[in-house]
C-alpha cells in the first residue's frame, strides 16, 4: 500500500485554524478511495505561503521525505506547498530527487509544467493582491483614516455607519495614556534618557503599551523608521503613510523595511489626533539633533568612542578628569577615589595620588560658584568675547561685500568682451583680456567660497545670562532627581578637570578647562547642542585653575587665563593675567584687550 504523507497550510491568523483540518479531512477521503495509507500529517498555521524558510512544517516534510518515511505528498493545492516561483521549484526537485511525487487534488500529479505555470500565476496573484491591498489602505489614509496599527495614547474607534456597517480606521485620544506621553516628551526634552525615563514609569506602576513593561527602545525607537513615542508624529496631529515598505529577504525569509522617496510619502494632517504641542516636539527634536551631532563626530575617532559618546556618566565628573602627568583619563577606584587609569593599569605613569570623589566634586562646584560666577571674571571676560567676536562679523561682512562688487564687476566685462566677439570684433588682446577676467572669477568665488561663516552675534547681556544658568545649574546638583540634567549641563561649561600631583606630599591640583565659545552659546542658547564651534573663530580657550592640598581646604590660588590670539595686538601670540584668590575683589585685566 503506498504510504502518504498530507500537508495543509493557512497564510493569515485571521483565518479560521479549523482550515488545516478541513484540508486534511477532504485529503484524507481521495486517499480512501485510491486505497492510500496516511503515515504522516504536517501543517503550517497562519504563515505566508511566499517563503518555504520559516516553516517548520515544510521543512520536516521534506527532510522525512530525504528519510524514506513516505511515498508520496498529498494536498488541497499546489498553493499550499508554496506561492514563490522558486521554492515551489527547489520544494519539487527535492521531493523528486528523493524519489517522492506531488499530487494535488486541484492538479492532480504535479509536473515541470505545473511548477512553471502555477508557479507564475501563484507570483502574480500575491503581486496583484499586494497592489490591491496598498491601492486600499492609501484611499483610506487620504480620507483621513488610520492606515497602520494603533498607538499608545489611542484607542479604536468601533461604530455603525449608515450602511450598516462597522466602521474601521477611526482613534480618538485616551486622556490618561496622553499625559504619559506628554511626561515622556516633557522628560526627554528636559535630558534624561529613554532609559531613566522607562524605569521611574515602572516604578510608578504606570501601564506600558501592551500590558507589558517599559523600556528604552519603546521610548527611543528609531527617528528614521518613525517608531518610538518620541518619533510619532500623531502626536502632532500628521499622518504619514507609505515612508516604507516591507520586503522579504530570500535567504533568510525576515521581512525588512526599505525607504520609499519621500516624494512618495502620504501626509494627512489630523489635528483632532494631536496631543503635543509643537515647542515641546522641537525641543525634543533638537535634544536627538544634539545627540546625533555628538555620535558622528565621535565616529571620526573610532566605533567604540561613538558608541560611548551619548553614554550617561555614572558620577558627576565621568569622563571628565584627565591625568596631569600622561595625558590619560583618571577613573574612580576603591574607596570612592579617582585615580589615573594608565598608572592602576601598569602602563608607566607615575601619577600615584588618588582624589577623594566627594571632595573632588566639592571644589569643582565651589570653583563654579566662586570663580566662574565672580562680577568681576564675568563681566570683563564677557565684555571682551562680545566685543571680539561681533568686530570679526563686521570684517567677515564688510570683506565679503567688496568681493561681490569685483566679482559682478568682472562677470559683467566677460559679458562684454563675449557679446564683442560675437559681433565679429575678435582680436589677440580682447582674448587675453578674457582669460585674465575668467581667472580673477574663479579666484573670487573659490576666496568666497572659503570664506568662513559669521558666528552668531553675541548678546550684550550674556553675562547676566551666563550667571543665571550657572546659578541654576548649581540648585539642581543639590537635587537628586536633576542629577542626570545637571551633570549633562555641567559639560557645556567644562570640558575637561586636570588632576597633577603637586611638589608637597599630598598635594593636589585641579585645573578647570572649558572651550568659553561653548560656554557662551550654553549662556545664550544660541547654539544647537553639542555643536562644535565655529573653527573660524580666532577667540580661543578660557581656563580656570584652581590648587590645593589633598583635603582641599579652601586655601587655594586661582588664574584665569587669556587665551584671545588676536587681541588688539595681531601675531603677538597668548596672553596672561593674575586674577585675586579672594571673592569679590578687584581684578587686573589683560593689557591688549
């Protein structure tokens, strides 16, 4: 008696799972009447038939077939087996090499003509219904219904139109699951991160989407594909439908997203679905614009420096201290003191001294306080960057403007000399002439062309403005919950804290180093963050130092430094000047600017 094998399959889990039992019962009555013995039964449930790789039903036939357990397969159609040209084609040449045929009760005994013409017309049938299908979806997203899944801070809609029939695509805003996302949105602009964001919701108990848990990547997505709370843009009330497609990889059977041009985009504006306020999404925009900035151009230096870059520091001067001796960063130790790395890994520094972390922290907010707060330090150091910086836009411009003079001056002679040459006036001289005006243009506009950028004019009252913030900052390192914020501000106004061994034993100095062009777009938000500042810019560093003996006793010596290249005195290179120790006293100021 010839031993069968069945095999039944159904593509979506909205069809009913009795369709493989009845495929298998109407199976089962042909092998009755040819007097067929049914050995085995294997079955596919709500898998697509384009992709013989993620089933396991199929996959086992065809290895128990290459076994010898049967004789023959039998299905409803050859459909079932598969609706790809090519697995349909490899299915069968593996189940003929194993001696094992195909019938089907649609087709009977399947040959190379059933494989070549079926397997055609099963590929343009899952074509066509594809184009169907997206024709259907796009006319409903225009006529302002959802044409996707439902997001978190929606519910759907159900009602009875009046034909009679339910209604689809329709969400209205649960006010509950709203003020979630408006505290996300709230939360990220303000600096904490996805991650700290999901664990004070599960904390609080608050429902996730799903009924599951919250995490990160739930809050964070991905800004390209637009998944994620922060990259939804109905929260804004827009739709946007069609950004991507989905196709199957061949090899391994996942469906992968690929971009559709933007020109192919649906944009449906649905006001009544908007649940964030268009400042608090810019402002979310421009926290993942920084954090993007700061990622590329840490990729120039290497992968593991990217990936490392947005990374939340763990104390409050991660990543910030510095080896005075070799250059190399210092870390926290045992007994919650930093030390330098190269010297705990043996690689040759002699920097022995550790910091008391506690301490270290102290002194750094007390330096901010004193120092960098101080009327007098401001005032003066301020007054010299505005004062620098606006006299080098009003050279940039001025010298700009007398190029674009010569340059329509010059454009204007070659029109000229071409419209002569046209009227016949050719001669030696007028061509020189031209080749002189032709060289003089493309000098102007490769010297324009390099021309740097202006700097953005700064605000006469920055300094006001910078103490404010520093005030601020100071208050939020002295509340727990601000201290993700706070440290994170805290690297716009230093950039780096050096820490050397001083002559006595166990002492210690700590120099404060930060980039005053940072600090001043910081002050005046007018800088994107964490944008690198314009190389241009001829005003360079401002540094604070601060040294004193291991406990740091606020005995202490302070100098500030000017480090302005170009100024009043061009060529004559940097500058110094003593700053008094003591709050609140006056301070002697650079000579040249």
């Amino acid at each position: 008696m010839t031993r069968v094998a069945l095999y039944a399959r159904y593509s979506d889990d909205k069809q009913s799972p009795h369709s493989i039992d009845d495929q298998f019962r109407i199976c089962r009555m042909h092998a009755d009447k040819q007097a067929w013995e049914v050995v085995e039964t294997y079955s596919d449930a709500a898998i697509s038939g384009s992709t013989v790789i993620l089933r396991p039903g199929l996959q086992a036939l065809l290895r128990d077939a290459l076994a010898g357990k049967f004789d023959l397969v039998l299905a409803e159609a050859l459909d079932r087996l598969s609706r790809d040209q090519e697995d349909i084609a490899g299915a069968y040449k593996r189940l003929r090499f194993a001696g094992v045929p195909i019938v089907t009760l649609s087709e009977g005994e399947i040959t190379e003509l059933h494989v070549g013409l079926k397997g055609t017309m099963n590929a343009l049938f899952l074509k066509d219904l594809a184009a169907k299908t997206h024709r259907g979806i796009r006319g409903r997203v225009e006529a302002g219904k959802v044409g996707c899944g439902n997001a978190y801070g929606y519910r759907v809609v159900r009602e009875i139109d009046a034909t009679g029939r339910v209604t689809t695509g329709e969400r209205e805003i649960v006010p509950e699951e709203a003020e979630v996302v408006r505290r996300i949105f709230r939360d990220y602009a303000a600096g904490k991160s996805p991650r700290r964001i999901a664990i004070e919701l599960n904390a609080e108990g608050v429902p996730a989407p799903w009924g599951s848990k919250w995490c990160d990547s739930s809050i964070r997505g991905n800004r390209a594909l637009g998944s994620g709370i922060i990259n939804n843009e109905f929260y804004v009330g827009e739709m946007i439908w069609n950004r991507r497609r989905r196709m199957k990889n061949p090899d391994t059977g996942r469906v992968e997203p690929r971009f559709n041009p933007e020109s192919e985009w649906v944009h449906v504006q649905a006001p009544h679905l908007r649940i964030i306020e268009d400042g608090l999404w810019q402002a979310a925009r421009r926290r993942q614009d920084s954090l993007v900035h700061v990622y590329e151009a840490n990729m120039a230096k290497s992968r593991t420096a990217a990936a490392s870059a947005n990374r939340r520091p763990k104390t409050l001067l991660s990543g910030l201290l510095v080896c005075g001796v070799c250059g190399g960063s210092a870390a926290k130790r045992g007994n919650n003191r930093f030390g330098c790395v190269s010297h705990i890994m043996g690689k040759g520094c002699t920097n022995t001294r550790t910091v008391n972390r506690d301490a270290l922290e102290a002194r750094v907010i007390a330096g901010l306080r004193d120092s960098l707060m101080a009327p007098e330090v401001i005032s003066e150091a301020m007054r010299t960057m505005v004062e620098e910086t606006n006299r080098l836009n009003q050279q940039r411009r001025a010298s700009r403007d007398v190029d674009v003079q010569r340059l329509e001056k010059a454009r204007k002679a070659i029109a000229g000399i071409v419209a002569a040459i046209e009227d016949g006036g050719y001669s030696r001289p007028l061509m020189e002439q031209l080749r002189v005006l032709e060289a003089e243009v493309e000098v102007l506009e490769a010297q324009m062309a390099e021309t740097p950028a202006d700097v953005p004019d700064v605000h006469p009252n920055v300094a006001n403005l910078y103490r404010r913030k520093v005030e601020r900052l100071i208050e939020a390192l002295d509340r727990p919950e601000d201290h993700d914020h706070a440290a994170q501000a805290l690297r716009a106004v230093i950039d780096s804290i050096v820490v050397t061994p001083g002559e006595k034993r166990g002492e210690v100095l700590v120099q404060l180093l930060g980039d005053f062009r940072k600090v001043i777009a910081w002050a005046t938000e007018r800088q994107a963050a964490g944008r690198e500042p314009d190389e241009a810019s001829s005003v360079e560093a401002l540094s604070v130092a601060r040294a004193s003996r291991a406990g740091m006793t606020d005995q202490c010596n302070e100098r500030k430094i000017c480090e302005t290249s170009v100024c009043g005195r061009p060529g004559r290179g940097k500058r110094f000047f003593e700053i008094s120790s003591a709050v609140g006293s006056g301070a002697s100021v650079c000579p040249a600017c």
